[in-house]
C-alpha cells in the first residue's frame, strides 16, 4: 500500500482534477481523499455534477475519533467513485468538508487518520489524498509527513514556480530532516515539449521544461500531464466523454503518470529493503 499527497504552493494548477484523474486510471483499488482545507467539494460539485448526495466524510470522521469509533467509521464515509471499474482497480472516494471555516476542527483527525489509511494495505489499496493548497488552516500536514510520496503540483511558467519556490524549499528541508528527500517529487501540468529552445539571453516566456524546473526548485520531477481543457472537464465538470477520450492525450498522460509515480515507490520500497551499507 502507498500514501501518495498531492498539494500546490500557489494558485490552481489542477491539484484536484490530477488528483481524481490519477484515481481513476490507476493500476490498484484506491481510495481518493479529500483534505483540501477551502472546502470546495470539487468532486461533488465537478465529477459527481452534483447528483450524488454529500455524505459527512471527514466531518464524521472526526466526531468518530472523538468517540473512539474511527477505524470502524472509515468504510462508511466512502463512495465508488466508479461503479463500472473493475473491483482489482476500484477507486473509492472519501468526501471532505463543505466549508472553509470546518478546516481547523479537522486538525485533531489528521494524525490518527494518517494511522488509519496506511492500515488499508490489509485490503491491498492505496491511497491519493488531495491536499489543496499547503499553508491554509486546516491543511494536512500530518499526512504530508506520513506519506510515501509527496508531490508539490505546479504549472510550468514562471509565475507558477515563483509562487512554488518557497514551499519547495520547506518541503525540502522537512523531508532531508527526517532521511526522506526520496518521497518528495514534482507533478508537473501543462508541460508542453513542443516550444524550440529559446536563444541565449532571450527571456523564457513559454513553459519551462523539466530539467529547468527540477533545477529551480530542487527537487526531482516524479511526472507531468499533459494539459487538455476539453477532456480534463470530464474530470472536473462531469462533462460528457468527447470522442476517442480513452486516448486523448490527457488521459495517457495520466496512465503514463501512474506508472511514473508507481516506479519511484518501487524504488524508495528497493532503497529501504536494502539500504546502503547492507543495513535494514
């Protein structure tokens, strides 16, 4: 089982949609769940269009932990996010809060919580939590530290890796204080590799590329997606699938990300397993 996070340092660069897309085209049974802090219920409001209820979610969850009751109320607060899936990949959803004013009350629930969903590797599942935004109130950092991969989403412009250099630095530093800089990565949206090389001492205004965004914020890049409005609003508005949607370029993007994100686990599972020196 792995605990990957998803979180941005700045704007919108498509934390939630990525993450629900990675859901859905996952290799395993999955659960998504819903930390944002700002309470936007993307899911709901996107995928879902809303037609599915709300259920409690995180909010029930916490009053479980209150009443020693969390690891029971888990499995309850989830959603089949694809009832057509296969049940070797089903992807389960778990609701986060409606509003923004909710996020503290969540504080208390984020480290027992961490405990809970790691525990899941009973069923073979594993688990993507969307983050949102790092630094707001309510934000989950506890699983940000328990996670087996964290992945710090940016657009690939500059102003997009302004507004991501000083969370970069912070996830850096807490992550190398802790042995770990091998479970934090770069999720990149909207790379676009078709821009010629700008000549020299001409300034970068089109997108950057990987190598040059890597350098910038120091850490690797874990994978990209290939940004297509159109076919990401299946994800994000519960639009209707446009023709050959299966192979859009978003779509493969997202299976090609899986398998990226799946390879760097196997890796850091590899480098635990036998670490440097012969010493588990």
């Amino acid at each position: 089982m792995a605990l990957i996070v998803l979180a941005s340092a700045s704007g919108s660069p498509g934390v939630s949609t990525t993450a629900l897309g990675l859901t859905l085209n996952w290799h395993r049974p999955v659960l998504l769940v819903d930390a944002d802090p700002t309470g936007s219920s993307a899911v709901f409001a996107g995928y879902f269009h809303g037609t599915q209820e709300p259920t409690g979610g995180l909010i029930n969850l916490a009053l479980a932990l209150r009443e020693g009751t969390l690891a029971a109320a888990l499995p309850r607060e989830t959603l089949l996010l694809d009832p057509e899936a296969p049940a070797e990949r089903a992807p389960w959803f778990l609701p986060g809060i409606r509003a923004h004013e909710q996020a503290p009350s969540l504080l208390p629930l984020w480290e027992p919580l961490a405990e809970q969903l790691r525990a899941l590797d009973r069923n073979g599942q594993d688990v993507i939590v969307d983050a949102g935004r790092l630094g707001l109130a309510g934000w989950p950092q506890p699983l940000i530290a328990a996670s087996d991969l964290t992945l710090l989403v940016t657009r690939s412009s500059l102003p997009a890796l302004a507004g991501a250099r000083s969370w970069a630095k912070m996830l850096r530093d807490q992550f190398a204080a802790v042995g770990g800089l091998s479970r934090l990565g770069l999720l990149l949206v909207d790379e676009d590799r078709r821009w010629p090389a700008m000549p020299t001492g001409v300034p970068r205004v089109r997108p950057y590329t990987s190598r040059h965004i890597a350098n910038a914020l120091q850490i690797s890049v874990a994978a990209s997606v290939d940004w297509q409005p159109e076919a990401a609003e299946v994800y994000s508005h519960g639009a209707r699938k446009p023709r050959k949607f299966e192979s859009s370029e978003l779509v493969r993007s997202y299976r090609t990300a899986v398998s990226l994100i799946h390879s760097v686990l196997t890796s850091n599972q590899a480098a635990l397993a036998h670490p440097i020196g012969g010493r588990a």
